[in-house]
C-alpha cells in the first residue's frame, strides 16, 4: 500500500476555523482605530488653532506698556468654529506673580476649548515682564 500525500478534509476546515478566528479578531479592531484616529484629528486641528492664537496674543506682551495694559478683554477674541474643528474657545488673562509693590511681573494666558464629544483641551502660556 504506498501512502498518499496532502491535506486530509479534516486540516483543511480546521485551518479554515483558525483564518476566520484571527481574521475576525483583526477586524474587530478596525472600528477602534477609526475613532482613535477621529479624536487625534479633531485634537490636531484645536492644538493648531491654540497655537495660531497664541502666537498672535504675543504683541500684547512684548513692551512694558502692552504687558500692563494686557486683560483677557484687550485680546482679540478666542478662536471658535472651524478654525479649531468646532471646539468653543476661552481666553483668560491672570497675573500669576507679583513684585512686593504690587507691580505684575507674570501674566499667564490660559485658553480653554471645549466640545460637546471632545475632551477639554487647555492651553497655558507665561509671559515675564518686558524690561
């Protein structure tokens, strides 16, 4: 009797099984992934439009004049709509240090962006004052 050669119908299903198990596992994934690259989309473009505005808020503090006159109401209005993918945005001005004689010399600007899905997201930059 001379022995045959291949795959018996038995390994062939079996094999099949394991491809289905792994294949489905690996599929399972793929809606994660979508949303985790969803969410850093939307933290992409708010952390582009914080920077977009903190980078324009900076004249405000470059002399001593401008640094003193410098409140949350001087500053141009905080991002909002499209420009940071829906987030509504807030802008504070606090002064975080001051000089014995009352004199500021940290202000911290402090933007806050919020979404109804989104997690907050808040961006914090100090400025010392000009000499």
């Amino acid at each position: 009797m001379q022995a045959e050669r291949g795959l018996t119908l038995i390994e062939v299903l079996v094999a099949i099984a394991m491809f289905a198990v792994v294949s489905v596992t690996v599929l399972a994934m793929f809606p994660t992934i979508f949303k985790l690259n969803s969410q850093t989309r939307a933290d992409q473009a708010v952390t582009i439009g914080a920077k977009q505005y903190l980078e324009s808020a900076r004249p405000s503090f470059l002399t001593p004049t401008t640094f003193d006159a410098a409140t949350t109401t001087s500053l141009a209005a905080a991002p909002s709509g499209t420009s940071v993918n829906n987030y509504t945005c807030e802008r504070e001005v606090a002064n975080v240090q001051t000089t014995p004689a009352g004199v500021v010399i940290i202000k911290r600007l402090t933007l806050r962006c919020t979404h109804t899905s989104q997690p907050t997201q808040t961006f914090t930059l100090d400025f010392g004052r000009p000499l």
